[in-house]
C-alpha cells in the first residue's frame, strides 16, 4: 500500500505545476480529446465527462504564479482570482483547453466570461447560469434548459452527440467521487490529527486536473494509507472554515490554521466536490436530475439566495454541530463581495447560537502567514480556556 | 480655458422644476404613507417593475436611490463610516453600506423625514450580484415579505426564450401573486397595459433627449446632465403621466436649444465653446458630483453619450415596454438593463457609440464599490480603442464614498486625456494635410 506522503507528494506535484502536464498529457494521448476548463463553483461537470471530455478545474494562479498581464486586465480593488486566471490565459498555459465555463459564482466571474469572447475567440465559453429559485417549475425548469444548451454546445465542442445513457453514468461515476469525499471529509472530521487539513486538500484538489475515475482511485487509497498509519494527536481545537469557495487560500495558511492549533474538520474548499450533498439518480431524465439535486440538495455558500430568512447561516451552525466543531473561522479573498457581504449575517447567526468565531481577509498569494497564525492561535487558546471553564 | 456664461436659464428650465417637485412629492408621500394607509415595496433602479408596483397601488422606494441622495448631501460619508463600524466590510460596495447606515442612524431620508418601513423587498435581482446580498441584509432587519425574481444574464449577449419563458412565469406564479397578498389589491392586466403604455411614451422622448447629443454643438451634457435626465423614469416615475409630461417638456427643452445652437446647461449656466466630446462608462462620483462635472465643463468637454443613463434601462436601439406584451416587455425590460449584457455587447455598445456621435474617446470612470461595473473596464477600454482609433483614459473614484475621490488625481487625468486628444488631432490633421 502507498503511503499518505507518497500519494500526498503525487497531489501536491499536480498542485503545483501550472502548465497543467497531467491534462495536456491525457489530451495528447488519443486523438480528438477534449478539455473543458471551469471556474468555482459549479457546474455540471458529468455532462462534460458524457461527452468523452476531461473537466479541468480553473481555480487561479496561488502563490506560485507570477502576475504580469493580468494586473493591466484588473483594477487593484479586484480580487486575485480574476487576474490570475487571465494571467494563465494570457501566457498560453491554457492552449490546450477547449472550452471554459464561468459558472454564476458573482461579477466578476461573470464579467471574465465576456472577457474570455473577446480575449480568445476560438475557444468555447461558456457563462452557466445556476437558479436562484428554487421551485421545481421555475428555477428548476430553467436550469435544466440551460444544461440542454450547454449540453448542445459542448457536443460541438466533442464532435458528437451526448446521449442520456452516457449522463446516467456520468452521474453514476461523480456520485462515487462524492461520497468518497464525503468519506474523506466525515474521516477528518473524526481523526483530523491523522488526515492533516493541507493533505485533505491536495488529495480533493487532484480531482480537478485527473480523470474522474482516477481520483476516486486515489481518494480510496489515501483514505486506506491514512488509517492505517499512527499520527500524534495535537491538543488542538477544532473549527470550520468558511468563505474560501472561490479565490484560493495559499496552502501555507491551510497548514499555518493547524499550526497555530486549529483543526479544521468542515471547510467550503473546492465545493464543487460535495455541491451536491447526496448521491443523484442514476434512472430517468438526468438533466432532470441534475436540476433537482441542485434546488432540492446543495451546499449552501454567499454565492446562492436564501429564499427561507429562518434558514439564513443555518448551515454554519449545523456543519459546526455535526462535525464537533467549536468555532468557526471566515477567511474571505479581499474584495470579495460575496462572501465579505454575508460575512455579518452568517456573523449574528453564530452570535445567537453562542458560537465563537473570528474573521480575516486573504489573497490567494498571500505571502506573509504571522499575523493569521497568531490571531488563529489566540482563538484557539480562547476556545480552550472557554471549554474548560 | 472657457468660461461658462452665467445664466438664470437653469432657474427657468420647466422640467428641471418639474423634476424637483416630483421627487419631492414622492419622497412626502413616503413620508406619510403609514399615515395615509399606503404600503411601500423597496425594490433597485436597474430592472424595477414600477408599472408593476403602481398596479397594486404601492409605492417604490429605492435604496440605491437614497444612498445616490444621500451622497449629493455630503451625508453618505458618514453613513458608510457607520456600516463599518457595525462589522461590513472596507471592501465592498458602499451604495450598500450607505444604505444600511442611514437606516441604522434613524433611516431619515434625505428630504429630512422618516422613510417608512417597507412593507415588502422586491429584489428584481438584475445586473448585480451584490443586489442579493443587500437584500437579505434589509429582510433580516425589516423581516418583511421578500420575493425574489431572478433575472438570467445575458451571457451569450442576447435573449434566448428560456430566459425569456423563466422570467415570465416567475411574474405570473410568484411576483404577481404575492404582491396581491401583500397589497389586497387585485392584479388588473389593463391597468398594467395603462401603466406601459404612458412608459412607452415617455421613453420615446427620453431617446430623442439623449439623442440629440448627435447634434454638433450637443445640446445636453449625456452623463452629468444625463443622470438628471433619467431621474423620474429609472426611478418612481416611469409609466406615470407626470414622467410623460416631464419628457415631453424636456424634448421641447432641448429641441429648442439645437434649433438655437446651444451647447448644454452647467450648475454655471451655459457651457462655452464644445472642445472635446466624450463617451463615458461607468457610474459617476456622487459625493463630489459638481466639482467632477466642473473639471469636464471647465475645459469645453461635453459627455455625448454615457453607459450609466442605461444602467435603468436600454431604450436607444428600439426597446420599448410593451402593453400588448406586459409581462415579456418586463422580462425583455429588465434583461436588456446595461449591466445584464456581456461584455462584448458593451464593447460594441460604446464602439458604436464614440462613431455615431462623433466622440474623441472613450473616457472610464472605473468604480470602487462596484464590480458589476469595473470588473472587465481595462479591457473594454482597450477595445473600444482599437476598433474606434480613438484614445481612451481610466479614471478611478467611488459612488458615494468620498475617501475614494481624490480632485487632484482625477483633474490630472482628465487634463493629460485632453492634451492627448488634441495631439491625436494635430497628428490627424498633419497626416491629413500630408495625404
Ligand atoms: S473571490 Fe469572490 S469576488 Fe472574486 S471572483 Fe471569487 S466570488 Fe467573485
Ligand atoms: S455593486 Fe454596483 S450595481 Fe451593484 S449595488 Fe453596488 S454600485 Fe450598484
């Protein structure tokens, strides 16, 4: 069996290498496939997978990129994310890609997608727009209509048809992606000391470079490795992380939380993965589906309407009851409007429900970690004190 | 430099006094809508229903509206200050923060009375992200009815018929319904089709206004001057016989100055000679809104057309509501709305519109708060440049948040684009005398 560092070292190998070899290399190795990149946070990616393609998650540049053109495409008071993705753009780490989507995360990736037309012409883009309401007849209605046309396009994009057949196992094969990180994420939650928060995210992050099926391969295997090996357990907290579900925290401030003495056992990274909360089924209409696990049994984030007032940050409670968690921890992109906008109702939520919590800004190539780990290790030495009062 | 010749013509102008007394009005009637038993439904400018609204007799209050008041009055400053000290954020938008601290200083409206609590949030959620986010951040103080009425983008930069299709039937089985139960009024398709009719009116003269700015000298100034223009018809007024003759008044206004030659009415009277035509994008600065237009007026520049008197509607390449189609002309209304088209549809907007109305470029005034806006200018800008061959500049401030007008820096700006078109021009006429 592999062990942990070596499937870890594999994740961050594929983490770090921004002109995206293990894609290219699987788009090189048979004639006539396609790649379809996407942006957070989500969009339907078995319809991709139905049409022989391989979905590539698009998710900026972290701190290893330098930015040279994007700046000249973004104000300064915009987030990182933006830019950054127009930097892999700009330099041609993205010429193998045939087609982007921009799902309906906010405006700026919103506006990106027009930017993408004009910027290159000869590649599929795509805006996806997600329903913000949530009845089956209306917002359910119109999504799954807006699926039929991405489906349409991106059969011009593969060259063939995407039948109903290769979605159902599309779906059947994203289904077990999901459970198994459901799986890795409910492990953590219990033995977070065994299954490092930096090492959960590398192992996720590799699903949005490899073939599906590889993935789950993978997850199974760390999974396997994980339990099997002996690890100390730290006297730390334990807290979920929330507002990282689109620009991506620097992998140096996953490992500064738990250093500073937080265990992270929920998280809204890489959302994508768990989007749809249980298993979507495989019999029927699935685009239908699709459209219904989405209204009916998604994640919640600031990016989507709460149509019920009562339920507004309920979410955050319960994944802090259901996970033992004892605080939470809102590390926001800067500039980020929606998740900086949210960020006080979800607050008073967690006031009324006697949860502590602290709050910080970052950028996904934030370079200098001292000032999170200290006030990360101040809440955690709080939170202590707290419980043993 | 030109100096703008004083002039009472501002006093005299009927529709500017129109104007005032119409928002006055409505901001009285507000005022007292508990008293007189009326029912208030707040709701955003871009993509407002108010043909709708009037139909169920309730009256419009607009949040952005109020920060935009707020912001003329010196007073959004502190409001903004007072929402950051209540835990929002220094990055986000400060039409929103102005808001929130207004209401959590008392909610006084800018005309110095009360606004009422709004019996209902109607969020025609259009051409922003941040509008859903403002929202729940109003119902969870007013916990009132809130309806949600999803308007898809124009991703693809036009309207497909799911689009079209989704919007209606959420009129039909969700806003029209529930705004009967919130009003007790019955909903009533003629009184509607009224409503849409008198809108169509209005904006036919609204057009022929803004497009007047074709005319060599223009006779309206489409941006500073434009933002009083748009007043009644983005905001309470559109589909009344006040806006119709408010409209009315106004065409005769300005027809009456090309027949005479005139350029446009500045707070200082009349502009001298026309010495640049400008094109601009983006919102303008509110908190330092005369000094701003004075830095353009003051050097002979004249804005001929602007993206933000769309920003509550697009009307110039045909689109009218329409009472023979009441509920698809909302749809269509409100998806057309400038900041729910793609970026390409913008580009080609302001490319055609430095063409046909003659513009030396294309200025930006790039604003903080606002990424619906911002996010994707640069590119526009350098767009817009190569398809026109005309020069471009970008200027940054903020809506209503004056830490983020800077005078000098905006002033230099403007005066190096200046000396740039006129060295284009000299070039221009150099390379024309040499052909
Ligand atoms: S980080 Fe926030 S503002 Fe930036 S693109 Fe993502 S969701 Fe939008
Ligand atoms: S982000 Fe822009 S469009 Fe949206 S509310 Fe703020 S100023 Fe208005």
């Amino acid at each position: 069996m592999a062990a942990t560092k070596d499937i870890v070292a594999r994740c961050e190998a594929l983490f770090e290498d921004l002109n995206f070899e293990s894609a290219r290399a699987w788009k090189a190795a048979e004639d006539g496939r396609k790649v379809i990149g996407y942006l957070p946070v989500y969009v339907p990616r078995e319809i991709i997978h139905a049409g022989g393609m391989l979905p590539l998650g698009v998710l900026g540049g972290g701190d290893r990129l330098e930015v040279i053109h994007g700046d000249a495409y973004y104000q300064s008071y915009i987030c990182r994310i933006p830019r950054s993705t127009v930097e892999l753009g700009v330099t041609k780490r993205l010429d193998f890609v045939d087609g982007m989507l921009f799902p309906s995360t906010c405006d700026v990736i919103r506006n990106l997608s027009g930017m993408w037309k004009l910027m290159f012409p000869e590649v599929y883009t795509r805006y996806v727009d997600v329903p913000q309401n949530f009845d089956d007849e209306l917002g359910g209605a119109f999504f799954r209509q807006e699926m039929e046309e991405l489906k349409e396009g991106l059969e011009g994009v593969a060259g063939r048809k995407i039948t109903d057949d290769a979605i159902r196992e599309s779906i059947a094969v994203y289904n077990e992606n999901r459970r198994l990180v459901r799986e890795l994420y409910a492990f953590r939650a219990k033995q977070p000391w065994k299954t490092p928060s930096a090492e959960v995210y590398l192992v996720v992050r590799a699903g949005m470079v490899l073939p599906i099926e590889e993935h789950n391969q993978l997850i199974r295997d760390y999974l396997a490795a994980a339990d099997a090996e002996d690890r100390p357990m730290r006297d730390n907290c334990r807290i979920v992380l929330t507002g990282t579900f689109c620009e991506q925290p620097p992998l140096n401030l996953i490992k500064s939380l738990e250093l500073a003495g937080c265990y992270v056992v929920d998280d809204d990274l890489l959302l994508i993965t768990r989007w749809l909360l249980d298993d979507v089924p495989t019999e029927g209409d699935p685009l239908g589906n699709l459209a219904r696990a989405f209204l009916h049994n998604s994640e919640s984030t600031s990016a989507k309407y709460v149509d019920d007032e009562a339920e507004k940050g309920r979410y955050l409670v319960r994944a802090v009851k259901e996970t033992g968690a004892e605080g939470v921890i809102f590390a926001a992109p800067s500039f980020c409007d929606p998740a900086l906008l949210d960020r006080p109702m979800l607050q008073n939520e967690l006031k009324a429900n006697n949860i502590p919590y602290i709050a910080f800004k970052y950028a996904e190539n934030s370079g200098q970690m001292q000032p999170i780990r200290e006030q990360a290790g101040t809440f955690a030495d709080s939170i202590k004190l707290w419980s043993a009062a | 430099m030109s100096t703008p010749t004083p002039s009472t013509e501002v006093a005299k102008d009927t529709s500017m006094l129109q104007q005032k007394a119409m928002i006055a009005g409505h901001y009285d009637r507000l005022a007292t809508a508990r008293e007189d038993g009326r029912k208030v439904c707040s709701t955003f400018v871009p993509g407002n229903l108010n043909e709708l609204i009037m139909s169920f007799d309730l009256l419009n209050n607009l949040p952005e509206v109020n920060a935009i008041q707020s912001g003329l009055r010196k007073q959004s400053g502190l409001y903004v200050m007072e929402a950051e000290k209540h835990g929002h954020s220094e990055d986000v938008c400060t039409y929103v923060k102005s808001d929130i601290g207004m209401i959590l200083k008392g909610n006084v409206g800018p005309y110095g009375k009360p606004l009422p609590d709004p019996d209902v949030l109607l969020l025609c959620y259009t051409g922003c992200y941040t509008f859903m986010k403002w929202f729940e951040l109003l119902r969870e103080r007013y916990k009132c009815e809130t309806i949600f009425l999803q308007i898809p983008y124009e991703g693809d930069g036009k309207i497909t018929q799911n689009m079209r299709d989704y919007v209606v039937k959420q009129l039909k089985e969700d806003v029209i319904p529930t705004l009967e139960r919130v009003s007790g009024v019955k909903f009533d398709i003629d009184r509607l089709r009224e409503y849409l009719r008198n809108s169509a009116k209005a904006e036919d003269d609204l057009v022929h206004v803004l497009q007047a700015a074709k005319t060599k000298p223009s006779p309206i100034d489409a941006y500073f001057g434009g933002i009083y223009y748009i007043g009644p018809i983005f905001g309470a007024f559109r589909g009344t016989e006040d806006a119709i003759g408010y409209y009315r008044a106004l065409r005769e206004e300005i027809d009456a100055r090309v027949a005479a030659g005139q350029g446009p009415v500045t707070p200082e009277g009349d502009m001298g000679e026309e010495k640049y035509r400008l094109v601009v994008e983006g919102p303008p600065n509110y908190t330092s809104f005369r000094d701003f237009w004075k830095m353009f007026y003051d050097e002979g520049a004249v804005v001929v057309a602007s993206s933000y008197t769309k920003v509550g509607g697009v009307y110039d390449f045909g689109f009218r509501h329409d009472p023979d189609h009441p509920l698809e002309s909302l749809a269509d209304y409100c998806m057309g709305c400038y900041t729910n088209r793609n970026l390409p549809q913008r580009v080609d907007m302001l490319a055609n519109y430095v063409d046909e109305y003659q513009a030396d470029g294309l200025l930006i005034n790039s604003i903080k708060s606002c990424n619906s806006f911002s996010a994707g200018q640069l590119l526009i800008m350098r767009e817009v440049e190569k398809r026109t061959g005309k020069p471009g500049a970008f200027i940054e401030t903020d809506l209503v948040d004056p830490r983020y007008f800077s005078p000098a820096n905006v002033k230099n700006r403007l005066e190096s684009y200046f000396q740039m078109i006129d060295q284009k021009r000299q070039g221009g006429a150099v390379a024309g005398e040499a052909a």
